[in-house]
C-alpha cells in the first residue's frame, strides 16, 4: 500500500507518475490529452500501474476540466441563488457583473431574502416563509447556491436553509454553501458558491470516470482530486466543491518540483506547449494569490496559486522576419513544427536549431535558426521570474514541464537553475505526494486573553476540515495561521485564518 | 455631465485613483451605482453655479471599516432615509445630493443612492481625495457648522446628531459605527449652494471620470496631465509591512526603482491612505497632496490591502485641492496631524 500514483490532465496532455514511499518515480508516462475522461485517465494509469495494484494506496487526480467547462460554458448545471441577507445587500443583486453568457447559461432565479449574522455576533432572523418560496421557484434548478454575511463566522443560516432545500426539493438537488466555498466578500464569496454549485455535474462525471477506471484495472487505491493550494481531497468532497479544484494544475506544477528537487523555497518555471507559469514554492507549499481571482470573468475569491503566466511555450509560433508570436500550435506540435515535418517554425525548432534540445528530425530545419525569438522568449520569462521576487538578490529556481527545453542553462535572477530528472512530468509528481488539508476564515474577538482561545478555534475548525477532507487524524499540521485586526470595533476583533495539512488516510 | 452605464466603471477608476490607496473598495460600489442607474436612470452632475443660492446640498459617506463594508452591503435606501430625516429637519426639500469623500468606493456609492432619489450630485466633494477622519473636510477647515448631522443603516434606523464640531462628530460617528455592527451611512455639513459654492473641492466628479478617460485612453501618462501630477518613482515593492496600531491600519511600503528609475528607493508610509513618500531623507510627497499607486500595466489604483511583493507600480504624485494648502487646511491634515515631521512642501517643489 506504499506506492502513489499521480496523474494530471492539462489541456495537451494528460501525465501520470508511480511513486515510492520515498518519492522516487518507478513509472511514468505522458500521453495526449483525450475528449473522453475515462479513456484518457485509464490509458495514463494502465501505463503506470505495477504488476500487484495493491500495492497502491492512493491515486491523485489533477485535472482542467472544472475550468474548461466554466471557460467554455459546457456541462454547466443551472443555478437558483439564495442570499440570506437583506434588507442589506439588495443595493447589488446576484449575478451582477456577470459575463451575460455565462449568467444566462447558469441563472435559475435569484433571491435575497431577510436574515443574515452581523460582525458582532447578532444574527437576524431568517425569513422562512419566502425561503420555501424560494426553493418551491426553484425546482427544475440542479443546485441551489445559498450565502450570507459573515457565514464564516456563523454559518447556521446558510446550513438551515441548505437543509430546507433538501427537504423541499430533495437529495438530487445540489447545494453549495458559501461558508464552505469563498473567504471574506459577500460577492465574491456568492460567486464561488454559485460557479461551484454550476461545475457539480462536471465533478461528478470526472469523479465517476475515475472510479471506473480505478475498477477497470482493479486498484483498490484511495481515489483523491488535488486543490488549488496544492493539497488534496477525497473524491466525495471533490464532488461537493469542484470549485476548489479550478487552479489545481499549476499547484501540481509547484509542488512536483518541490519534491523532484527537495526545494522548500524557490521560484518554480513551468513551460508547457502554449504558455509559461512562473509561480512559489514557499514553505514547501505554492505562494497563494492575496488579489481576488477571476474566473471565466467573474470575481470570486477563494485562494489560487500566486502565478504569472506568459504566452511563450513550446509551440510559439515564430513568424516572418523571425519574430516571436505569442500565438501557439498547441497540441497539433507533432505535426506542425519544422522538426516534425510540419510548416510552421516554432520555438521547439528554434531550440532544437541552437543546440538546447534533440527531438524529432533537426536536419528538416537545414542552417536556419531563430536566436532572436529565443532570445524574446528569455527575456518574457526573466521579466516574470523578476515579478515574482520577492526581495532583491538572486533565488534557487525550478524549471519543469515539457516545453522547457527552450529555455537556456542560465537565467538571470537565478542563483542556481534546477532542471530534475523527470522535469516533464512534475505536475503528476505533484499530484501524487499530494498532503490532505484544511482552512478556517473565522472573525472573532481577541480580547482580554481571548486571543489564544481565538487561533485555537479557528486551527481546530480547520483541522476537523482535513479530516472531513480524508486527512489521517492526529497527523494535521499547522501549515500558517495569520491574523489581520480590524478596526471601529468596540473590542478588539481579528479576522484569523487558519490552513493545516497532513498525510491522507491509508 | 452625468453619469450613466457608458461611463460610471471609467469615473469609478477615477475614483480610486483619487482614493490614495484607501476610500474604500470600488468594485461592490460601482456594482451597485450601475443597479441603481439601470433601474432609475442616469444622474445627472450639476455645477455649484447652476443651483439656486438656498438649494439645500446634502453631503453623503459612508462610515466604518473596509473589511464590514464587504461583507454587509448597502440596501440602497441608506441615501433616501437620510434625505427624509434631513427634509424632516430643515422643513424643505434636498436640491442636490453631494458626495462627502470622492476617493474610493465613497466617491461611488452615492451614485446609486442619487439615481434612486432621482436626485442630482453636485460636482464638488468635501476632500478631492480620501481621508481617514469626518473631521478631514473642507467645510471643517471653512467653518461650516457639521451639525445636525445624520446617520442611517439599511434596516431603517436613524439617527440625528447636533455634534459641537466635526471633531465631535467624529466621536460620535465611531460610536454608531459600533452600534450599528461597523458600517453606517452619514450625511453631514448640510448647506446652502451659496456656502458650497466656496467651502466644497469644486469639480472633483468632473475631475475623477476625467481620470478615467485619461486612463482607458494614454495609460498613466493621461492621468498625470490630467491631475497635474508626477511619477514619483517607477518600481518594483520589495517590501510591506502592516500593523494595526489606534485602528489605523498603518505600514510602510518599499519601491525599489527599475529603468530610468534604477538604484533608488523610495518609501511609502501608510495609515489606511498612502499619506508619505519619502527616498533617504527627502520627502517626495507627503498629505496634503496625493500618493497613489497604480499598477505598471494596467494603471489602476492598487489599494494599500492588495499592495503585495514584486508588484510592478507607479507611484504617483498629486497635487491636493488649494484648501488643504492653507495654513487652517494644513493644520486639519498636514503632515504633522498624522505624526510625521513639518514642514509641509508642494510635491511640485520636492518630486523627482
């Protein structure tokens, strides 16, 4: 039961990794990307499964298809919204500054009705009557969003409310609950709360499509998704918050490298086919973005991975003149590039032209070369590794990912520049060794010797979190604990906020 | 002028330039000014000049803390009860509507409140740029009494307050910010447009929207030419560091320069508001006159909360409404009112 098996699904290609209890890979493959879930998850897995499946204990699943569903408005389930919160708030109704597509392919109706928790603690009481009615306007909705004010802090209402559409409409509704979904911002918070509830049927087709496949090949491995923050949860809370899945991808990226190198604290370059991901390793977990995250155009603000992404990869396409685009062949590289027999000079050719790299057939490319569109190519991802500093001086970088064979042994800002052994199949490593965590955003007061029970509550909320979230008990680490005061408050009041991560359940 | 669906996000982004890194989010306001404008119709701005000497100018904020103003939002009947509790006082009616603090999402909120009143605005606010403390307006510094003044919450409450002064009215509004669980609105300074012909920050609302325009059209440098400002310094923040100390959110933020910029240092010292810009011992600018820092690329306000490392800024230098020059305006919100050393210099005389 000591080996772990990671897999990652990115929009070129879906990679997976079988590793040790020492994290050694003792497997891999990377295989293109499929329309179909299963068939794509089943073919990476059967290439990395060992001869005794049960020796497997956990398989790991990271995978862009929450976030291509949001970005392509496919699979999306329609949602009815419940704000738990007025007279307040009905200055700005749900749904306001959506993308109109997006809003009309998800709203199911909108309500704010009376009720809500204040800063201090009051709570209003919650208009039932218009809540059925409500719910009762809902049906033929696949899920209900519900949120109120300070639901982090006190989150009854959103709980009795989700209660009653469960017992009005039944268990085949979803429900998404803010408290569970978004930090602190009304909105945004309802935002998240709504796109989670929208991705539920998408969830529960990946999920369903890997316990098929963990079936298939008769693994009877933990199955787990992996999380923006690099962590990881079991398949039924995956189901619950698929939202917490979106940014997973280049979370598995940094946490790969970490482990590939043994790095806690680095700069970690990512260069696949399209696009270059410049993000942290700090503390042995991705950096976090403080900025509100938008997704698909909507303003949401649960935590992502702090990341620059700059349009230059593998398949940038050169143009005329020799020029860098930032235009991309993606996926179709192996029959476009020059080294492929294909017409279109590509950053791959213009690397395999100056030396960096061997693929393919380098005689199709003659005497050509392109150093000045690799030389654009540094220069974009020097000026994102610079972005990402953060004190002057030079830093320990990582290098990972398929397409980073473009880049040069050395880049500036870099005190050493890391390139693992099995540096294009990071993100799977990432997944594998992935821990099981848990965050609580709690406001509370922090006076007269208050302050210690305070962080106490809010650490152990958000243990009970991991553990809901499939961590062993007893094993829960505090990964940080931050705490940001407020002001004109009569007593001394802070928002805490807690994140802890410990090994998953065996 | 008047503002509607076309142009409210560009004023916003004005807004928060002239918000000197506090005021305020501007996003859940302009959220909500563009619900109001939808429903209501636009709302138009009207000179000082152009309204009858009696016509009764209410000024409008909100009070209490960022971090209460995201999670409890207005109803947006705020503006309508305390227009009635100030008619209900006066005996007549409001003739126009005036934005207290122009900077942040203060300069916005009233927006929605106007239209649903189907009120106008003024084109003068009571600061041109955002400011901590209710005592910090220019009918303070110009002898306009603050009372009576009024504060209602979204469920209906109200109350009306005759503060002795706006130092009073300060402590007041403090305690029903508590009360009313960190976020109530206010309305104070109530005047005639003959005595806010000459005691407001004339064409700040003309000025924010022009920002914008600025912005969205020439980047920063259309904001400069339109404020009259300079580019304080152009970098890199290497460092932040942020206390709360007498309910100030207060910290100090580290640009270090790149391009023409490189090898200097420059300092921002924050209390909620960007207050101080200092490189060694020179100060760049200092409050009175507005900092604010814009992102590299985009040029938009970075507020002080989301100031994070390794963001590529503009700091941006501004000079203050005439008002706060004068020895009574510096005396309300000069240098030494916030603890840091005189005398105060123009930032057209210490820029770089």
């Amino acid at each position: 039961m000591s080996l772990r098996i990671g897999i990652d699904v990115g929009g070129t290609n879906t990679d997976a990794v079988l590793l040790d209890a020492e994290a050694r890979v003792l497997a891999w493959t990377k295989t293109p990307t499929t329309e179909d879930p299963v068939e794509g998850i089943r073919g990476a897995l059967a290439a990395v499964v060992p001869a005794d499946p049960d020796e497997v204990g956990s398989v790991a699943l990271g995978t862009t298809h929450a976030l291509n569903a949001l970005l392509r408005r496919s699979g999306l389930g329609r949602v009815a919204v419940l704000r738990l919160a007025g007279p307040a708030s009905r200055s700005v109704p749900p749904f306001a500054g959506w993308p109109a597509a997006l809003r009309s392919a998800i709203e199911a109706g909108a309500t704010i009705v009376d009720g809500g928790v204040e800063i201090d603690g009051r709570t209003h009481p919650l208009d039932r009557d218009r809540i059925r009615i409500a719910i009762e306007a809902a049906r033929g909705a696949h899920a209900v969003a519900i949120t109120g004010p300070f639901s982090l802090q006190d989150p009854s209402q959103e709980r009795e409310a989700g209660a009653l559409v469960r017992e009005i409409l039944g268990e085949g509704v979803g429900v998404s609950l803010g408290h569970e979904v978004g930090g602190l911002g009304l909105l945004e918070r309802e935002n998240a709360a709504i796109v989670n509830a929208a991705l539920g049927s998408v969830a529960r087709r990946v999920s369903e499509a890997l316990g098929r496949a963990l079936a298939d090949l008769g693994l009877r491995a933990t199955p787990y998704l992996t999380q923006n923050d690099g962590t990881m949860m079991s398949i039924e809370r995956a189901v619950a918050l698929p939202v917490l899945t979106v940014g997973s991808g280049p979370s598995n990226s940094i946490r790969g490298a970490a482990a590939l190198t043994g790095l806690t604290e680095a700069l970690v370059i990512d260069v696949g086919g399209t696009s270059t991901d410049v993000g942290a390793i700090a503390g042995g977990f991705p950096r976090e973005s403080a900025a509100g995250i938008d997704l698909g155009g909507v303003r949401t603000n649960f935590r992502m991975p702090d990341v620059i992404s700059v349009a230059t990869g593998g398949g940038t396409v050169i143009e005329p003149g020799g020029v860098l685009g930032v235009d991309s062949v993606g996926h179709r590289l192996t029959t476009r590039a020059l080294v492929f027999g294909g017409d279109t000079p590509t950053l791959s050719d213009a690397a395999v032209a100056a030396g960096r790299a061997s693929m393919c057939q380098p005689s199709l490319l003659g005497e050509r070369s392109w150093s000045a569109a690799l030389a654009e190519a540094e220069r974009r991802v020097a000026d994102a590794l610079d972005r990402m500093k953060v004190a002057r001086g030079d830093v320990p970088v990582i290098v990972v990912g398929g397409g980073s064979v473009i880049l040069p042994e050395d880049l500036p800002g870099a005190s050493h520049v890391h390139r693992p052994e099995r540096f294009d199949v990071a993100n799977a490593v990432g997944a594998a060794i992935g821990l099981v965590s848990g965050e609580a955003d709690h406001v509370a007061d922090v006076g007269e010797g208050r302050r210690d029970g305070a962080i106490e509550a809010c650490v152990s909320d958000a243990r009970s979190r991991a553990v809901a979230a499939g961590a062993a008990a007893g094993t829960v680490d505090v990964v940080w604990v931050d705490e940001i005061p407020l002001a004109y408050m009569d007593r001394p009041i802070s928002r805490i906020r807690a994140k802890v991560a410990g090994p998953p359940r065996s | 002028m008047r503002l509607d669906d076309t142009n409210l996000e560009a004023y916003a982004r004005g807004c928060a330039i002239l918000g000197t890194g506090g005021g305020g989010d501007t996003h859940a306001a302009l959220l909500a000014a563009r619900a109001g404008v939808d429903e209501h119709g636009p709302v138009a701005v009207v000179s000082l000049d152009d309204l009858p000497d009696d016509a009764l100018v209410l000024p409008v904020a909100g009070w209490g803390a960022p971090t209460v103003g995201i999670e409890k939002l207005e109803s947006g009947e705020e503006g309508d009860a305390l227009r009635l509790a100030a008619e209900r006082w006066f005996g007549r009616q409001v003739g126009a509507i005036m934005v207290g603090e122009i900077g942040g999402g203060n300069g916005v909120t009233p927006v929605g409140w106007a239209a649903r009143m189907g009120l106008p605005l003024t084109d003068a606010d009571a600061m041109g740029r955002a400011f901590p403390e209710g005592d910090m307006a220019s009918m303070h510094v110009l002898g306009v009494p603050a009372a009576p003044a009024f504060f209602a919450d979204e469920r209906g409450n109200v109350v009306t307050a005759t503060p002795l002064d706006a130092v009073w009215l300060e402590r007041i509004a403090r305690h029903l910010v508590i009360a009313f669980g960190g976020a109530v609105a206010g309305a104070d300074h109530v005047m005639q447009a003959r005595v806010a012909r000459s005691a407001t920050v004339r064409h700040t609302l003309p000025l924010a929207l022009a920002i914008g325009e600025a912005l969205d059209a020439d980047g920063i440098e259309g904001v400069l030419s339109v404020t009259g400002g300079l580019r304080l310094i152009t970098g890199k923040v290497t460092d932040v560091v942020r206390r709360t100390t007498g309910g100030f959110a207060r910290g100090e933020v580290t640009v270090e320069g790149t391009g023409h910029d490189a090898g200097r240092t420059a300092v921002i010292h924050v209390q909620n508001e960007n207050l101080l810009a200092t490189e060694g011992d020179r100060t760049l600018a200092s409050v009175p006159d507005l900092i604010t820092l814009t992102d590299e690329t985009t040029g938009d306000a970075v507020p002080t909360e989301r100031v994070r490392y390794g963001q590529r800024v503009v700091v941006l230098g501004m000079p203050c409404a005439p008002v706060w020059r004068t020895p009574a305006g510096l005396r309300v919100a000069g240098p030494e009112r916030f603890g840091y050393p005189g005398p105060w210099t123009p930032v057209e005389g210490t820029g770089s």
